[in-house]
C-alpha cells in the first residue's frame, strides 16, 4: 500500500463501523412502504441523516489529512509554478517574455475572425466598423515596436507577416465596407501555418523552462523524496484535453493518465482549493484499493457500472413494443 494511504485505513474502518452500525435501522426503514407509521418513519430518516452527516464528517477529516500529508508537491497555476514540501515553498514563472510576445501577434487574426464572423455577408455595422479602426491604429502602431524585442531574423520576419497579411485584410474589408464568409476561411487558412509555428516556438520556451526547473527541484529533494512527488495542474476546461504540463508531468513522472501521481484541478483559482482535490484524489484511491481492489476505482463514478446494466438491460427512448 502507499505509503500516503497507510495512515487511511482507520478511518475506513471506521466508516464501516458507521455503516455496519445502521443496518438494524434499515429494514424499519423498508418497512414503511407496508403500513409503518409515519412517526416511525420520520425517525428512522432522521437517524440516517445524521449517519450520512456524521459520515461526511469523518471524510472531510481524512481528506484534509490526505491535502496535508501529500508532500512533496508541485503546483502549476497560471504562469506561475510552486514546489510546496515541509517547510520549503518555492515559485517559479514558467512564461517567459518570448511566450507572450508571440502569442499576443497570433490574437490579431483571431481579433478580426471574431469581429467578422456573424457580420459575413452583410454590411459591417457601426460597432464592428468602430472595433476594425481601433485594431487597425493598435497594430500600425505595434508593428515597428517588433523589432525591438530582440527576436531572431526568421521569428522577427513571421511577425511581419502575420501583422502585414492581417491589416492587408483589415483594410480590404474595410474598404468594400462587408466581407463573404469565404474570404474570411481563407485568410484564417493562410494565416494557419504562421500562428501554429509561433505555437510551437512559444510551448517549446515554456517547457524549456519548467524542465529547468523541475530538474533543479529533483536535485534539492533527492532521489527517494521525489519519487514520493505529487503534481497538481490548475487550468480550464478547454486545456484539460492533452495539456502542456500535463503532458511533461506524465513523460517525467512515467504515468499515462490522470489519478495518482498528476491531479488535473479544472476551474480552481485558489491553492487550498487545489491541495483539498489532491487530498479527493489520495484518499479515494486508498478507498478504491481497499474495498475494490483498484485504486483508480473512485476516480469514475462509483454507479458507472450499475448505469450501464440498467441501460443494457433499459435502453433510452424505447418504445415497449421494441
């Protein structure tokens, strides 16, 4: 067993205490369909509410013991990333200027498909028209600015293009004062290749980064305490699917998906919130070894299975006669 879920077992032990302690109750409770009163019933509803609470409890305890006990620890969230481990704390920004350089030029085209897109074939209204003159002065007036950031000729020169084919188009639609939804396709199209080079350049400056670091911070927890490391990841929804750290942690680490060693926190803006999913994950896959002889187990809906003979046996929207 883990040695993070060794501590564990008591309190499953003492959860099934707590359930075995409820069983006399529940055949009352069965009962009630066949003529119990409702006094009866009442009480034995209350008992099991206060079981259920009594139960919660116990599981919000083991689970801030889990957050708590789950050290070392690597969070990534935002640009920032943080080595948490006993009485060591330490952030590092993983974006670096080049990053962000390179992403805000990709936002111009994809500023104007989405100013242009519900407009395609019709006469641009006075907002949109608005909107295109402010980006057309920001751009003509960042453009000279790019060759200041000390980028390389080839990188400067993919700049220049995505800038200049963008206010091209700009001025265009501009001047025929609408645009059709095949002019708008095939500037994204062309443009494609451009942005996703700036993509990979700019992943490849983050990653360079994060495996700096997360080699010095394997250096200073030693061979043993980082085989015990735990990683949360912070993003959103959109990310989630093949994430960028996500997938350096499970190259690093050798794990293939989310559970045990990489937590991936959706929606979560603040630390403690992070570290309590940590504390879900550990304690739940202590649970599913225990009881289910898989530590994945509670990672998917625990009525998953009961779902899908309900549904073979049940199909939705099927009529009786089929």
């Amino acid at each position: 067993m883990n040695r993070q879920w060794a501590p564990l077992a008591k309190n499953i032990l003492a959860l099934v205490a707590l359930v075995i302690c409820a069983v006399p109750h529940y055949p009352a409770c069965a009962q009630m369909g066949s003529g119990g009163s409702r006094e009866t019933q009442n009480t034995n509803d209350d008992a099991l509410t206060r079981l259920n609470l009594e139960f919660r409890s116990v599981y919000q305890q083991a689970k801030e013991r889990c957050s708590q006990e789950t050290l070392p620890l690597i969070m990534v969230m935002g640009d920032h990333m943080f080595l948490i481990d006993r009485n060591l704390r330490q952030q590092v920004d993983i974006i670096p200027a080049l990053y962000t350089r390179l992403k805000v030029v990709d936002h111009v085209p994809l500023a104007l498909f989405l100013l242009l897109d519900r407009q395609c074939g019709n006469a641009l209204d006075e907002k949109t028209s608005r909107e295109l003159d402010k980006i057309k002065e920001m751009v003509s007036q960042a453009r000279p600015t790019l060759a200041t950031l000390g980028l390389d000729t080839t990188t400067l020169n993919r700049q220049y293009q995505l800038v200049d084919l963008s206010l091209s188009f700009l001025e265009r639609v501009q001047s025929q004062k609408k645009v059709s939804r095949a002019h708008l396709i095939s500037f994204c199209r062309e443009l494609e290749p451009l942005l996703m080079k700036n993509v990979d350049q700019a992943v490849a400056a983050e990653l360079k980064i994060v495996d700096d670091t997360v080699r010095r911070w394997r250096e200073k927890l030693g061979a043993e305490r980082f085989k015990q490391l735990t990683v949360v990841i912070v993003s959103g929804h959109m990310p989630r699917e093949k994430h960028t750290c996500f997938q350096y942690f499970c190259k690093a680490l050798h794990v293939k998906k989310e559970g045990l060693r990489i937590v991936y926190s959706e929606g979560i803006e603040e630390e403690a919130a992070a570290r309590d999913l940590v504390g879900t994950h550990v304690l739940d896959a202590s649970i599913g070894e225990t009881f289910f002889k898989e530590q994945l187990r509670m990672h998917r809906d625990l009525l998953s299975d009961g779902a899908a003979k309900y549904l073979s046996a049940h199909p939705p929207l099927r009529r009786e006669k089929d």
